[in-house]
C-alpha cells in the first residue's frame, strides 16, 4: 500500500499485515499476536487504530474480525491483480492480463503468497538491467491451491513440520499433533493451510491424506498429481453413477441410427491402449476417389450434461497419461468399457464421412450418428508390419489407408503445415516402478496414418460449422453457430530472432526478414534433419511457439496451416471434443448446445486442463529420467550441448534423452565466462568454448528427487 500521510506508522503496518493475510482478514487476537502486544497500554493503542481506520472506512469489523472495506474509494489506486509463480529461488512473478511482461516481486517482498495465488501487487520501480516492471505484494485475493504436498518431519518429541515439495509451496508448514491423522515421520502428505498469521511465522497445515512413503514410487507419481491440483480417485456419487449407465444398447437407439455392423471397420492404437476412441472404414469409390469413415466413440450419449458425471469430466479436462499410469477424464467403467471402441462389439459413434480425391481434395462429407461393430484391433507395429508387406486379411484395407494418408501428408506440408520431430523416451519398468531401461519411441508411418485421418475429420468438422454460416446469410452468423475451436496462433517473433541468434554461431541461417511463414521454419528443420542438432533446434522451435488453446474465436492453427480446426477426434479422452459434439449435434437438430459467451470461459478452462496435464506428464517423464540416472552416479555417458547460460551448460544425454546441467562451478579446467554474441562459455585462459550443438562426454554427479534435477560433470576419459 502507498504511504498514506495521514496514516501513522502503527496503522500502515496493521494494514499492510490485513492486506497480506488470506482473505486480507485477521482477528484481533492474531494482531495482538503479530504485533506483540502483551500490556493494556499496547492494546489500548491497537483498540484505538482500529477504530480510526474504521472511520475512515479504510477497514471493517465484524465480530472480532477486522478486514479490508472493499467500498472504500481508492482503496486499489494503482494495484494491478494477477497470478504469481514463484521459482526455487523464492522471487515471485505476476502475470497480468494485458501486460506482455510480468512484474518481478522479491522474496522479501512476497508476503505470505504461495504459488498460484491471484494477488494485488504495487509496482516500485523497473529492473535496470532489463527495464521489467518490480513490485510489492499488497494484497492476496485468493489462495491458488485447496491443497499442498511435502514430506512430514517429527521435530523434538511432539512438534511436526511439513517440507513442502518445492514446486507445490516453497515453505515449511507446522502441524499440530490433532491434525496429523495417521501420518508419520517421513510420510509424503497431501495438506490444508489452516491459517498465516505472519510472515516470518510457519504456517499451519492439516493433514488431508497420506501418499505413501518418501521416495516410494506410488508417493512419486501421486505427488506430481497433487502439485498440479489433480487426484487420482473419482468421488462416490461420479462412480456410482458410471456404474448405473446400462450396457446394452436398446433397439430403439440403433434403429435411428445409421448401422454400420457390417461395414469393414477397425482401429490401430498402442499396444497398451484401452480406451479406443477412434475407429476407420476406407474404400475407393468406382470415380477414384477414397471414402474415408472416422468413427468416434460417441461419448455424449452417456455423459448428459449438469450431471454429476459431467460436471467431473469438466473439471478434470483431459486425461493425463504419466509414464505408469493414465488418470482418466472418465472413470474407467466408460473410457475402457462402455465407451471404448473394443472389437467384436457393437458400440455407438458419432462417424464423420468424407469423400476426398486423389490429390487430397475434399469432395463431400456427412457428418452421422452411427452404430460400429470393429472387425480388428491393430496395434501401431502390427498395422506397420502390414504396411511393409505383411498378409493379413485387412490388408488391401490398410494399404488404401495408407495411400490415403500419404497424399494428404504430403498435401498438407504443402499448403504451410510445420514438421516437427521430437524424441520420446519410453520406460521399461520393473515390478516396483523403477526404470530399468530408457528406450525411445520409434516413429512409424502407422502412427501418421492415424494422425492424418485424424486430422482430416477434424478440419471437415470445423468447416461444416463455416458452411452453416454461409448458408444462414446472417451477419451474426457467428452468434448462431458459435463453435468450439482448437487455435494456434503465430510463434513470438522475438523469440524467433533468439533462436536465429543461437544457431548463426554454429553455421546455421534463419533469416525471419520480417516476417513469419510455416515454411521458414521448415527450411530451418530441413537444414538440421539428421544431424546432432536436429532434435535440440526442434525443441528449442516448439518453446517458441504459441500454446495452442481452445476459443469460439476462430484465428486458424499456424502448426497445422489449417484457416479452421477442431477437436472432434477424443472425447473419450478430452473434454473440448465433447462440447464439440454436442455443438454438431445440436446444429443437426436446429438447436445451439452453448453461446458463444459460454464458449470463451470453457476455452479458457480447458486450455488451463490441458497446460497442466502437459506439465504432469513432463514431470513423470523427469521423474523417471532422475530416478534411472540416480541408480548410476559415477556413470558416463555421451550428450550434446542443448542450452547454455551464464550458470552452466544443459547436456542432452544421446540415446536416452534424459537432460541435466553441468555447472560453472564444476568446470573446474579454467575460469568461464559466457559469452553473449555466441552463446557459449568460452574459458580465459584455455579459449575453450562449449556452444550449443557440441559433442561432449559427461559423467553424473548427482541427483535430486524433490527437485527433479540431474547434475552432470565432464568426463575426464
């Protein structure tokens, strides 16, 4: 809060001590508390503050609490509200909506805020080295999190602490012997905060559940889940009533439907996968042209909405699909049951059908509820191994697929699409979870054949909706047929120009000359294929990039080169693909299942759902990379340079793709300094320089759990 000069000092810091308490509300007895008083005299001077500021109607008491009035005038003069994350490092940062850089507020400066919480802050003045924006916490609005995660520690003989994991509160919590339920030392705990009196006091925490113990890998796993505000476990009144949904399929529903049972129908999926959401029919028409059927598992037949069942989905967004497990968006009675594309069976769909031309050209389309009953269940490598020349009797059916999405590939990276390659590290696991081995997925042609058809269904979707546009005539158009769109918007183009600046040393052109394009990219990601760079510069151009988001506000997908695109393809799996089909279905019938007001706030939420089951996943993945190098300390192994700072150099491990750091303080050869015209640190004395790209051996040095963090030295062989 500014300085007030009609304020004394006591009633600034009685404010400041209100604003930054949760809720911004305190009881007298926890500023009696906070602020010492221990005599009639001191209280007397409390008692007689908080009646001036009442006066002023700066504060407001109720009962024996005293909090903020929120009608005052001018009371968030000059605040700015927004979310702040905090690094390890304890320096929080805020961002705001509509300002491009967020505001850097120190630890000192902080409060009692904890990661995620919506905040007031005051800026004080600008980074000189920078110029961004620093601030002062003034006021928490709202706690981020319902609940926490760290490891119970017993302190003397009957006083607990809790050490919160450091991406979940960055600070230790004490607990009261009441609140610690059946937990024990060295237990990872999920918990409350209770109550902050002050910022140089721990705060209290209640115990919520036990996770397992410490390092155990169950407490692992469900760890990263509760750091990202997941749980694991559907509530009573969702499962029951999954369970309840009936099986059989009446005759009535199939009756209206378009019957495909006894079409050639069948799905190629993981070989661990089971939840199918998608299945294909495909044959050539006597004109030449493909008729391809994507056949989708017709969730919203038994997920109505504002039901308890609904309103869970919603809430959860996605499934999230960690290195061990899958935590579904429905419970597992529908997403591998009655939902699930299972062969030999016969399920509903939602099919959409699209004749396409040899060159790649949609032709015509419909877009039906249907009934399927797949013929085979191919894995990725078996559909593969069809492909390269095996029998099988679907056969000539895989191979006209095949064709199929070969012209469209080729189309589409035609008409701007960008080709990304990323490698994926797959864990074997042992029967406790530990990794065993670290191998990486192998990229065939039967998942682009997916992923081709995939994509085709959901741009005809999309382009469906334009269509009804154009044929109401409407000039809100919009308003009637408001749609749910999957967008991308175009990379940051000064963050292109960092990624321009970082290859130009190590030989390599990627001239932007003002302006963006799909294929400049792609030039870049030719130029590196096949070499040690070609996995780091992808990476280092998919951070570049937009996130992709869900909005009724349609600005196409740069990725893709698609002007409209939706995600028809996983409702099993994705929430935004539900309302999708609930906006098809309803414009079928003459209705809109959702304005476009509505529209905006689930885009929104899930595109959040969907960022923080990309972080969950990313997680799983360090986590099991850590606990693999944990077991070979001491190891060497060949890497390349992937990221160099002025705190040390980022090694990609070859083969494995696991990532750690090797330290300015470990190259102990010479003196480094980093040098920013070439992204590198370069030595004093010797000029070595270690740059991004290089070849380099390194031995590790440790490891850290907690932190999900893999130290590196260099190898002396």
């Amino acid at each position: 809060m500014s300085k007030n000069k009609r304020l004394s000092s006591f009633e600034e810091i009685i404010l400041d001590l209100i604003k930054s308490s949760p809720n911004n509300e305190m009881t007298i007895g926890q500023l009696a508390s906070v602020l010492s008083i221990e005599n009639k005299k001191d209280q007397k001077r409390l008692d007689k503050s908080i009646n001036r500021l009442q006066n002023k109607r700066i504060l407001h008491r109720h009962g024996n609490k005293i909090s903020i009035n929120r009608s005052s005038g001018n009371a968030d003069s000059g605040l700015l509200e927004g979310r702040i994350h905090i690094n390890n490092r304890g320096t929080g940062y805020v961002m705001v909506e509509g300002r491009e850089d967020d505001i850097m507020i120190s630890s000192k400066d902080l409060g009692m805020a904890l990661p995620d919480d919506i905040v007031k802050v005051k800026i004080t003045g600008s980074n000189k080295r920078n110029g961004k924006a620093r601030g002062k916490l003034v006021e928490i609005v709202e706690r981020g999190k319902e609940y926490y995660v760290g490891t119970l520690k017993q302190v003397g003989k009957k006083n607990f602490i809790i050490e919160s994991d450091p991406k979940s509160a960055q600070v230790d919590f004490f607990v009261l012997p009441e609140n610690l339920g059946k937990a024990k030392e060295n237990d990872k705990v999920l918990f409350s905060l209770e109550n902050w009196v002050h910022q140089k006091a721990l705060p209290e925490a209640k115990i919520l559940s036990i996770l397992g113990q410490s390092g155990s890998n169950d407490a692992n796993v469900l760890s990263i889940l509760a750091e990202n505000d997941m749980i694991a476990d559907f509530p009573p009144d969702v499962d029951k009533q999954a369970d309840r949904i009936p099986t059989d399929i009446p005759q009535a529903e199939i009756d209206r439907r378009r019957d495909l049972r006894d079409e050639m129908i069948f799905t190629i999926d993981p070989v661990d996968a089971k939840d199918f959401d998608d299945a294909l029919s495909i044959k050539i028409l006597d004109n030449g042209n493909y008729y391809l059927g994507v056949h989708i598992a017709d969730v919203t037949h038994y997920v109505q909405p504002k039901t308890v069942l609904d309103q869970e989905a919603y809430k959860r967004g996605t499934s999230v699909y960690l290195v061990d497990r899958v935590i579904p968006m429905l419970p597992e009675v529908l997403s591998n049951g009655v939902c699930s594309l299972r062969p030999h069976e016969d399920k509903l769909t939602y099919s959409c059908f699209m004749e396409i031309d040899p060159d790649g050209n949609l032709v015509d389309y419909s877009i039906e509820e249907t009934i399927i009953h797949s013929k085979q269940r191919f894995t990725y490598e078996e559909a593969q191994q069809i492909i390269d020349g095996s029998n099988h009797k679907l056969s000539d059916k895989i191979h006209e697929a095949y064709a199929l999405a070969q012209v469209l590939m080729h189309k589409r990276f035609r008409e701007g699409a960008i080709d990304f390659d990323t490698p994926e590290p797959r864990f074997v696991l042992d029967d406790n979870g530990d990794p065993i081995k670290v191998i990486v997925k192998e990229r065939l042609f039967a998942h682009r054949l997916i992923e081709e058809c995939m994509l085709m269904a959901n741009r005809t979707v999309a382009q469906h909706v334009e269509k009804l546009r154009q044929k109401s005539g409407e000039k809100r158009s919009k308003d009637l047929y408001p749609f749910f769109y999957r967008i991308h918007d175009k990379p940051d183009e000064e963050k292109l120009m960092g990624i321009a600046e970082q290859v130009k040393p190590i030989g390599i052109e990627f001239n932007l000359n003002g302006k963006i394009t799909p294929k400049k990219i792609n030039d870049l990601l030719k130029k590196v294929d096949g070499t040690s760079l070609e996995y780091i510069v992808n990476g280092l151009m998919l951070r570049s990039m937009a996130k992709a988001e869900y909005s009724p506000n349609n600005i196409g997908h740069f990725g893709l080169g698609f002007k409209h695109y939706a995600h028809f393809t996983s409702p099993i799996r994705r929430y935004p693909d539900v309302i999708v089909h609930r906006l098809l279905k309803g414009y079928n019938q003459g209705s809109a299942a959702y304005t476009h007001k509505t529209l905006v706030k689930d885009g929104e939420h899930c595109s959040e759902r969907e960022r923080v089951a990309v972080d969950a996943e990313r997680d799983s993945v360090k986590l099991k990379q850590v606990e693999f190098l944990s077991s070979r300390i001491g190891e060497e192994f060949d890497g390349t340079i992937s990221g160099v700072t002025e705190n040390g150099i980022f090694v990609n491990l070859k083969d494995i793709y696991c990532e750690g750091m090797i330290r300015v303080s470990d190259l102990k050869n010479d003196y480094y300094v980093y040098d920013q015209k070439s992204h590198s640190l370069v030595g004093r004395k010797s000029g070595r320089k270690y740059q991004l790209g290089n070849d380099i051996r390194v031995k590790v040095k440790s490891t850290n759990m907690q932190k999900r963090q893999i130290d590196f030295t260099l190898s002396k062989s």
